[in-house]
C-alpha cells in the first residue's frame, strides 16, 4: 500500500467506538455499509508478490460478538479474496474468535486500526499532500428534519406520529430486493484529471466493493428485510440492547432512546453528537456505558461548554473590563 489521493490524508481524528458498530442492523441497513471504507485495493505491489493493481489488499470485517470464524485481529494472508482467489495480505477483524464480545478496549487492541468514515473523503485534490478539495459541506439535509420533526413529537409524547417520520428515513435506508450490497462509493471517486490517482504513477487504493458479505457471513441469496418499527414496546434488537444497558423502561425514555439511536445511524459523524446528548440529558449515562475511554472522566459539568475566556476579557460592566470574580461568576460551573 502507498498513500494515494482515494486513500485521504493520513491524519487521524475520529475513531469510532464499537456503540457505532452495532447499533446497526448489519444485514438489512445499508447505511453501515454505505458510509464506512471496509475495503482498499492493492495500488503498490511488490515485484514477484503475485498481486496487481486493482486486487483487494487490505480488508476490514465489521462482525458480532461471537463469530467464531477468524482468529486473530490481524491476519496477514490467512483470508482468500473469492474473487481473484488470493490471500488478502491483510485483514482486520472487529470481534476475532478469543475476544468473547469484548468491547472494553481499543478497537483492533490498536488505535490506529478501524473502518474510516467516507464522508468526509475527497477525491477532487490535486496531490496527495493537498489539504483543499472541492467537496461540498453539507450544512443541513431532509434526513436531520425528519428526527428533529420525530424528537418533537416524542417529547409531546405523540410515540406512534414519532415512529412514522423514523420509519420514512428507515424505508429509505434499508437494503431493497435486487440491489448488490457488496457495492461502495465514497468521494474518493470524485473526478478531475487526477482522481483515484491513474494519472500518478497509477497508484489508486480505490475499491468499489465492500466487506459486507464477508463481515455478515450470509448467503448471497439471502434476501433483505425492512426496517420499518410497528411497536414502540417490541424495537429491534440493537435498540433494545442499548434500552436494556441503560435501565430504560417508560415509553418516553424508550423513544427517546431510539430516536437518539436513529440519529447516530443517520448523521454518524457530522458533529451532532455532544449537543443531541446534552440536549437530551444524556451525555452521562451514554458516554459512560459505551465510551469506556472517556468514562472515567466525563461528569454532568460537561453538559455544558467553556465559555471562551477571550469573551469573558472583552465584557464592559460600567466602563471597565469585569473583576476575576465576575468572570467566574460568568462562566459555566466546572470550568
């Protein structure tokens, strides 16, 4: 592998935490699978290694606990590629066989192993060192509209007009009968004169399929089911597991729960997060039962944030800057 324009910057910010992971219905919404890289290609091949430009060189499998399958959390060569029938020279799994449904550390025991988002990825660039593209932000979108027309409701406790704006954006998500869900794209497919890399040197880790059937382990003539939700008492599976962890049991607490659970399926990783948890008076109890690294640390003080000192330093009282305590009086408690 070389760093390549598909492949993004090599910084690292965000990593996600296995609460993302399996809060999915891994087999029939194809949001997992359509946000997060699973797959990269082979794009700089060692001479005499039997491997091309284009094969699959390294491999994410984003299983469940007790998948019993694969032994380790880096395998070098021990996976074969049904397509091209070669070994894999690199595959990552989520939940190896000796792990036992751990989630208490480290994703892939190393921080710098996990699926990346592919919001955020831009093909558009010039070179590999660029910081600037050409992809749009993306600053509000039909699909936020619907949970925030669906919270209100929750908190007028009208559960069952909730539940219908949630199972619009679920129809949509949800894999359909004859599309090909080992399919991917991302904006590393953006194209300019340089995307995907063929006019440098012909390094491309670009790959349009992802780990989907290798990481669910099903038949590929197993067809896909909806999503929609017909009883606020009776949720999916994946919702009441995060119900149950955290002692829910009013029909308010319930939906909001799944309504909180929606929006991390529908907006993963578009800067929502803290303030639908603050919001919602969340941030504690979730942070603390699936952030096992920030746990420790996290308090109700955090609901809120710093008010930023320079504001503090710049305020007038009667013609003069405000007093050390005043400004503490100013500030949000715990800062």
């Amino acid at each position: 592998m070389k760093r390549d324009l598909a492949g993004g910057r090599e910084y690292q910010r965000l990593r996600t935490t296995y609460y993302m992971y399996n809060i999915y219905d891994m087999i029939n919404d194809s949001r997992f699978w359509k946000s997060f890289k699973t797959k990269y290609a082979v794009n700089n091949p060692k001479a005499g290694s039997g491997y091309e430009v284009g094969d699959l060189g390294v491999m994410y499998v984003v299983n469940r606990p007790g998948d019993t399958r694969f032994d380790g959390v880096q395998l070098s060569g021990k996976v074969i590629d049904e397509k091209t029938g070669k070994a894999i020279p690199t595959t990552f799994v989520t939940y190896p066989k000796d792990r036992n449904g751990r989630d208490d550390v480290a994703l892939y025991d190393d921080v710098s192993r996990f699926v990346a988002l592919n919001k955020y990825i831009d093909g558009s660039r010039e070179t590999v060192s660029d910081m600037g593209g050409n992809r749009d932000g993306i600053l509000a979108r039909l699909g936020e509209t619907y949970l925030i027309a669906a919270e209100v409701l929750i908190r007028q406790g009208e559960y069952g007009d909730a539940l219908h704006y949630i199972n619009e954006l679920r129809k949509r998500a949800a894999y359909k009968n004859g599309e090909d869900r080992s399919a991917y794209c991302d904006g590393g497919a953006s194209y300019n004169e340089n995307a995907l890399g063929w006019q440098i040197d012909g390094i491309n880790s670009y790959y349009t399929g992802n780990s989907y059937y290798e990481s669910n382990d099903i038949d590929k003539t197993t067809l896909p089911t909806d999503l929609e939700i017909t009883d606020i008492h009776s949720l999916p599976a994946e919702d009441e597991a995060v119900i149950s962890k955290l002692k829910y049991s009013s029909d308010y607490d319930r939906m909001m729960c799944l309504l909180l659970n929606e929006r991390s399926r529908e907006l993963c990783g578009e800067f929502y997060r803290w303030e639908d948890l603050s919001r919602t008076k969340t941030l504690v109890a979730r942070t603390k039962a699936f952030n096992s690294d920030a746990a420790p640390n996290i308090d109700e003080h955090h609901c809120l944030r710093p008010i930023p000192q320079t504001y503090l330093d710049a305020i007038q009282k009667d013609g003069h800057a405000l007093t050390s305590e005043e400004k503490k009086q100013q500030q949000n408690p715990g800062y």
